[in-house]
C-alpha cells in the first residue's frame, strides 16, 4: 500500500487528481491481490487476526522506511529504529500465548 498511498507524489506530482486516485486504485488492487490470498492462508495455518495485523504493521514499516528514505531522500532519524524495536516487542507479546 506504500506505493498505492505515496507513489502519486513522486510520480504524478503534477498530475490531475482523478489521475493520481487512478493510479493508487490501480496499484492498491494488485496489492489486495497478493494480501488475499495471503491472509487467507494465514488463517488456515492457525494465525489470529491480531498476529496477522500486527505482523502486517512491522513488514508495512519495514517496507515504508527504506522507501521515504530512497524515493523521497528523507533523512533516516534514529526514532524509526525505536520503533520498530517497539513493533517486535507487538509481535513477541502477540504471538507468545501460543
């Protein structure tokens, strides 16, 4: 969803809006195509929807990190390390009960 939500600003800056809502909308399917299915085999494998959300939270910070520092050339500041080290924390304290 990363792309989805912020690609239209580094590549549609200058675009109309209908253009850029199109462009999320496009990239956002492709994305629900492969999270689908995914959750839904999650699921199967015994996951509750907290495990799932949280996991989902760390890998959606994992990914959008690099991506504003890389795309957008915004500095790396030493509050995104914290937290995700508080987001690991989310998935010890989600997934220990089992």
């Amino acid at each position: 969803m990363t792309l989805a939500w912020y690609g239209h600003l580094k590549f549609l800056h200058g675009a109309p809006l209908w253009q850029a809502i199109l462009f999320g909308w496009l990239i956002a399917l492709l994305e629900y195509s492969f999270m689908i299915p995914a959750t839904r085999l999650l699921a199967q494998q015994g996951w509750a929807m907290g495990q799932m959300k949280i996991t989902q939270e760390v890998v959606t910070l994992l990914v959008f990190v690099p991506f504003m520092i890389l795309m957008f050339k915004q500095p790396f500041k030493l509050d995104y390390l914290w937290a995700g080290l508080c987001l690991l924390g989310c998935i010890y304290f989600v997934f220990r009960s089992q």
